[in-house]
C-alpha cells in the first residue's frame, strides 16, 4: 500500500523540521545555560517538543491507515508531519499548547481523518487508534531515558525541563486511552462492540473529551488522576519534585524560580 503514495506526498513538511531545529536550539540553550533567561529556553524547548510529539501522534494513526488499507492518507498530506495538514489544526495544536500553558496538562490533540470503510478487519481498526497515545508512550520513554538509565552529568534545569515534557506525554496517553467515545480508548475498543451499541454511543463522541474534563473537576477523581501519573513517572525514574521543578522554569512569566 505504502507504494502508492508519491514520494512528494512522503517528503517531510519544513514547517516540522523548524519544529524540530527550535527543539534543538532550545534544548541546547538550556543544557548549557546559554540563554538570558533559562525560564523562556525550557518554555520554547517544551512547547516545541510538545507539538512535535503532537505531529508523531497523528503521524501514527496516519501510517497505521495507510498500511491498514487507507490509500488517501497520502494525497491528504498526513504523512509530511505537517500540523497544518490535520483535520482541525484548532483541536490538534492549538487547544493543546494552550492545556499546557494554562494547566500544565498534555490534551489529547484532534484527528487526522481515516476512511475507515477502506480498512477491513476489527484487528487493524483497534491498531490505528492505539498507535497514536503508543507514540506519547514511546516518547515519554525517551524522554525519560537519562532517569531510568541513571545518567549522570545532564544538567539539573535539562532534567526538569525532560521532566515535565515527559509528564505532558504521560497524561496525553492516560487521556488518550480511556474508553470514551471520540478518544482514541474508546476507538481500539469500538470495531469489538456490536452495531447498535456503536450507533447507541455514535452521538456522544463529539462531547467525549469535554465530559472528561467535567469529571476531573472532581476533587477525588482529580486525586486519583494525578497520582496515576505520578505513579508512572515514578516507574520512570522521575519524582514530582522535578516535574514540578519543570513547570515552574515553564511558566517564565512569573519569574525565575530561585533552586537555591
């Protein structure tokens, strides 16, 4: 299938590469203390790092269509890791870095589209949704590399900074994998439920994300979420108080915080 997709329609978007060289720059700025103000290097390096992760997401579900059966995927620019090319750039970019500006919170982005009537078998259906919270996982894991491994000599605001981006990813996956309609949990579980549970639950997708977020207004189930993602962080290697260490270099705009 991956034959029919035009080399051009494969070429990876310049708008991605910036993406990726002001990740660069910024993660160099901040593992050398470069910049005037190391708050700014460590909010430029998470926000790019999180839409890049953002890009990879889509990308997979995308790739996954596309050996699936999905041969449109390619003429609608998925595979060029342009987020300027999804469905609703609002819903996957946008709301996203606005989550983690405001709340410090890794939202779940929005859709590339997949002609899923292209694609036969319940198997692969599950496998398209999975493989985007997949990527978060992954990333997450790299990310967090120089914790689990114990690597010694990264430098301490680098660690905070790798820190919370990991944690943004940890939360895009928990989020992502709940079985709730219009989430991708709810698409690997959705081609294994009968037709008229699907048609049932068809309309409530659009408010899936939305309802929640209601529900994590909710003190104790709050409490539960975010000691979920700590528990995972823990596993690796990262404590809360780096994580949160790396938010507050995040949030430049109230100041340097002072470790010392």
């Amino acid at each position: 299938m991956a034959t029919a997709v035009s080399r051009r329609n494969r070429r990876i978007s310049p708008v991605f590469l910036g993406l990726v060289a002001i990740m660069g720059v910024s993660g160099w700025a901040v593992w050398t203390d470069f910049s005037a103000s190391p708050g700014f290097a460590v909010f430029l390096f998470v926000v790019s790092g999180w839409i890049v992760s953002l890009c990879l997401h889509e990308y997979a579900h995308a790739r996954t269509a596309l050996h699936g059966g999905d041969i449109s995927i390619g003429a609608k620019g998925y595979l060029t890791l342009n987020p300027l090319k999804y469905t609703h750039v609002a819903l996957s970019i946008v709301l996203p870095v606005l989550f983690v500006i405001m709340g410090g919170i890794g939202l779940p982005g929005g859709a590339v589209f997949i002609e899923r009537h292209r694609i036969r078998g319940r198997w692969k259906h599950s496998l398209i949704s999975a493989a985007g919270p997949l990527t978060n996982v992954a990333f997450a894991i790299v990310l967090t590399a120089p914790f689990w491994l114990g690597v010694d000599g990264v430098p301490e605001v680098f660690r905070y900074a790798l820190a919370f981006l990991a944690m943004l990813q940890v939360t895009a996956a928990i989020l992502n994998f709940l079985p709730v309609p219009g989430l991708d949990g709810y698409g690997v579980i959705e081609p294994w439920l009968s037709y008229r549970v699907r048609r049932q639950v068809e309309p409530y997708a659009p408010f899936g994300l939305i309802a929640v977020f209601g529900v994590l207004w909710i003190p104790e189930v709050n409490t539960v979420f975010f000691d979920a993602i700590d528990a995972v962080m823990r596993a690796l290697g990262v404590s809360a108080w780096e994580t949160s260490w790396g938010q507050e270099f995040f949030r430049f705009w109230k100041g340097e915080p002072q470790l010392y």
